[in-house]
C-alpha cells in the first residue's frame, strides 16, 4: 500500500460502548482490545477512566495487556477527570489523554453555562494539565460543526500553543453534509495558527447516515486521523465505521489524490473483528451492511452472475477475502476430536485457554451431534458465545415445549437460581411466549422485552439458531444471546443469559452514558 497515511483510532470499547445495550465486561473489552491489535489499529480509546470504576479498570487494564497501538483514556476538560485518565493510562508505552469541551453556542449556553472566553480557558489549563502525564495529546471542541468558526479557529491555535498534537473535529450530533464536513477542515488547516505541526482528525456521528462519508470528506480535505467504531456502533445512530472508512481508503486510492492514502489496517482480521464486536455487543449486523453484511458480497440476480463468471469485477469492487472472508471451508462433525477442533479455532484466529478450548469442545459435541456439519461460522458463534459467559445467577436446566396447530402452547421450566430449584409452567401466543412468560415466572422477575430477533448461522433446516433479545429495567437495556439447534432453546438462553446480564450488571456502574454528562 501506497501514499500518505491515514491513522486509524478506534473508539469501539469509548464511543462505541456509550451505544444503549452495548455496555461490555472488562474480559471482552480486553477481548476486543486484542483484536484490535492484531486489525493493526493505531489508536485505542479504552474508556473514559473517571466515568466509573469499571471504565477506569479496563482503560488500566487494556494498557497492561495490550502492545503495539497507542492507548487513549478520554477526560472532560478538567483536573479531575485528566488526573483519572493519566493514571488509568499510566502502564502503557504509548498514551494519549483526549480532552474535550464544547464550543457550540448552543452546548456552551445550555450544558456548560459559561462563557466562550471561560470555555477557551478550561481548554488552555486542560492542555496544560495532560501535559503532567504524556504528550501526546488530542484535544476535541464537542460539537465543532455548530460551533462558531472564528471561535473553533481560536481556541484550536490556543490548545496548540499549549501542546495539543491532535485536533479532533467532532460532528457530535450528526448535523452536517460531506461537502460543508470537507468545508470546515479545510479552512481550520487553513486558518489554524500553528495547525501543520498537528494531526486533523475527524469524528463524525451517523445520525443523517453521513458518518463515513463526512470522515472521507475530511481526509480528502487534510484529516490524517479518523476515528471510528467497529460495525459503526456508537451513540444514537452510531460513529463512522471503521471497515467502510478502511475498504473505502483502500479502493478508491484514486479519489484521494497523488499518490493515493492508506491505513495500517490489515484488512483480512475486519471480518473477524466485526463478527467479535458483534457477538460480544450483542448487536446484530444487518445482513446488507456494508462490507461486513452478510449479503456484502453475495450475487443473487442472474444477470449478475452471469457477469462475475465473465469477469468479478463486472460486479465486485473488492474481493471478500480482502476482508478475511472465504478461502478454504472446512467441516467438521461428531467424529473431530479435540486436537481437530482446537486446530481449527487456531486458523479461525482464536488464541484460547486450555479450558476455553476444553468448554467450547463440550459445547461441539453438542452441537455436532444434532448437525451432521458444523461449519466455520458455526464455531466462531460457538467461541463467541463461550466468550460471553458472565456470573450465571439464572440457569436454565430443563425446557420443555408443547405446540402445534390447534393446541394452546404450554412450556414448562427447571431454573436454579441461586442453589435453588423452581418449577413454572405457562401458555402463550407461541411457543417462545409460552417459554418466556415460565421463565419469567420461575424467575419472579419481569424486564421489559424490547426485541427479539432469530437468524440461522448457516443453511438448511438444522442449521444453528441464533436468537438475541433485548429487555430493558430502569432506562438500562441488556442484549442477550443463545445458540442452539433448536430455535425454542437458543430464544430461551438468549432471556436467560439477558437476565443474568442485567443481574450482572446491577450495583455496578457500567453505563458511562447515564452518569457523566459529557
Ligand atoms: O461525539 C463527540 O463529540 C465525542 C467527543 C467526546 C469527542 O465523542
Ligand atoms: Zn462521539
């Protein structure tokens, strides 16, 4: 890969976690935070350290584990909040305090209550104070698309001058066009006292579906960093994500200019990168998303075919194994042992524990005895899923079932919770209903179920189900998961293992989103 760079900085286990529903344990930021590593990421944010212990922990903790990217911690523009992050940052080779304030008129005036001359202060000692810690420094003025562009232009020549040495332009609510996103970083590279020592980089929210689109505008304008999520996860509509704005850089060297741009991206982990995300989050990526879909690269018109039989690129602009996808297809079936099953986890890019091997192996047995085929995709659910264990408080022993046409659906339950056995039984309007309103009622506990949704991993009629739910208790959602052959089960496991989730994560306070206002 040619010309200029183009820095990658992900903000999947920051921004990405602040999306309702995504909040992650410590074990599967560190998860993600490797994987990461291995994308060839240039830049991790962490966490925002002084938002929650739990958030302090995993920035502390991904500086510990993880080599090869900078780590950043993200701060308000106060002591406070910098003193956290620098010493959450403390054990990693390369840090980066990311300090922001707002510098819209409208956050300015309603949020902050200050002034812009008491704003450009805060900004100057915040620089000023990150400097106790590192200096490598990125400064943001929150919400700089409805800022005023004289003020924007000054306090980004103050924090310079201070010792900022990235400039992050975020489009925070999602507001602007590419064209005016491009607009406004040119003229800041322009009129920006001292901006060449810098990097630009760009932030943009998706909330007009405009989130890659603006960060491309703004490379192709002078940005040198973007950041980004996996899957494009993030607040409300999302944050740019990270394999558009990748394969978008990498296709179209051409739009860029001379010489062309690249990242440090190996593009063959995105696929697996996206799958982690998605299976840990439990958000499920829809099926004509781009680049990581499941569709992304699949031909169904026959016109289309015909013509990728001519010639792939009649219809393709990128291969799938660019992105990790394809290659050989191996299946496996009740007769692989141990040493096969672990061997392939290796080439799926799975490092595994001994007992994570022994626990997904159980897991295997299972499954290949109901399937004749377990494919790649149905191991890498199975891994995921394994990953995804947390403290179980409810366990699901025994599920039984009864529906059919004309029948009123009955199920029955076992459930141990806490040492203790309960029994319910119940009808529904179906055969999930049925298991859901049992559950419910030998857990005595009713969250709120938001959504539910059931997908095959793979084809055919006993293929693996993957059922993911979404409850909600006290303005707090959880997804859950659960993967079974049979589809009444897996929707079982997917309640259960959203309860425990919310149990879990009740008494912590792992919802950076609902306890700092940023
Ligand atoms: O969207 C935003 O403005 C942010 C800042 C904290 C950079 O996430
Ligand atoms: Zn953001």
């Amino acid at each position: 890969m040619s010309g200029e760079k183009v820095l990658i900085f992900d903000t999947t286990l920051r921004d990405g976690e602040q999306s309702p529903g995504a909040a992650m344990s410590i074990p599967q930021k560190l998860e993600i935070a490797r994987q990461l590593a291995v994308l060839g990421v240039d830049i991790i944010e962490a966490g925002f350290p002084i938002s929650s212990p739990a958030q302090f922990e995993a920035t502390r903790l991904v500086c510990e584990q993880i080599k090869g990217p900078t780590i950043a911690a993200l701060a308000r523009a106060n002591a406070l909040d910098i003193e956290s992050a620098g010493k959450a940052l403390a054990a990693a080779k390369k840090k980066r305090i990311h300090t922001f304030i707002a510098t819209s008129p409208i956050h300015m005036k309603h949020k902050l209550k200050k002034e812009p001359a008491q704003v450009l202060k805060m900004a100057v000692d915040a620089i000023k104070c990150c400097k106790n810690f590192t200096d490598d420094i990125e400064f943001s003025p929150e919400d700089a698309c409805r800022s005023e562009i004289p003020f924007l232009i000054e306090v980004l020549a103050a924090v310079i001058e201070a010792g900022a040495t990235t400039l992050n332009i975020p489009d925070t609510v999602g507001y602007v066009l590419p064209y005016e996103y491009g607009q406004i970083i040119a003229r800041l590279k322009s009129d920006v006292k001292g901006i060449d020592k810098c990097v630009i980089s760009t932030h943009c929210h998706n909330d007009l579906g405009m989130a890659v689109a603006n960060s491309l505008a703004g490379v192709r304008n002078g940005a040198r960093q973007v950041e980004c999520t996996v899957n494009g996860l993030g607040e409300r509509a999302g944050n740019a994500a990270m394999e558009e704005v990748v394969m978008a850089i990498r296709t179209r060297q051409d739009f860029f200019g001379a010489g062309g741009m690249s990242t440090n991206i190996n593009t063959k982990e995105i696929y697996r990168t996206s799958q982690l995300v998605s299976q840990l989050t439990g958000f499920v990526i829809q099926p004509n998303k781009a680049i990581v879909g499941a569709n992304a690269f699949a031909h169904e018109s026959g016109i289309h075919v015909d013509g990728i039989l001519k010639e792939r690129t009649t219809y393709e602009i990128m291969t799938p194994e660019t992105i990790g996808l394809g290659g050989s297809r191996m299946v496996l079936g009740r007769h692989t042992g141990r040493a096969g099953f672990a061997d392939r986890c290796k080439q799926l890019g799975y490092k595994l524990t001994k007992e994570e091997i022994e626990q997904a192996y159980q897991r295997f047995i299972e499954i290949a005895d109901k399937k004749k085929e377990v494919f790649d995709e149905d191991v890498a659910a199975l891994v995921n899923a394994e990953k995804r264990v947390i403290e179980q408080v409810y366990v699901l022993e025994y599920l039984h079932v009864a529906s059919g046409t004309g029948t009123l659906p009955t199920a029955s339950v076992k459930m141990r919770i806490k040492g203790e056995m309960k029994i319910a039984v119940a009808y529904g309007d179906g055969p999930v209903d049925a298991a859901y309103e049992a559950i419910r009622r030998a857990m005595d506990l009713r969250p709120k179920l938001e959504e539910y949704s059931i997908r095959a991993i793979t084809g055919g009629t006993e293929a693996m189900g993957e059922a993911t739910v979404r409850i909600r208790e006290n303005d707090r959602t959880f997804i859950g998961r659960g993967v079974s052959t049979d589809i009444i089960e897996a929707s079982a496991k997917a309640y259960v293992d959203a309860v425990n989730r919310m149990v879990a994560a009740q008494g912590t306070d792992e919802h950076p989103q609902v306890k700092v206002q940023l």
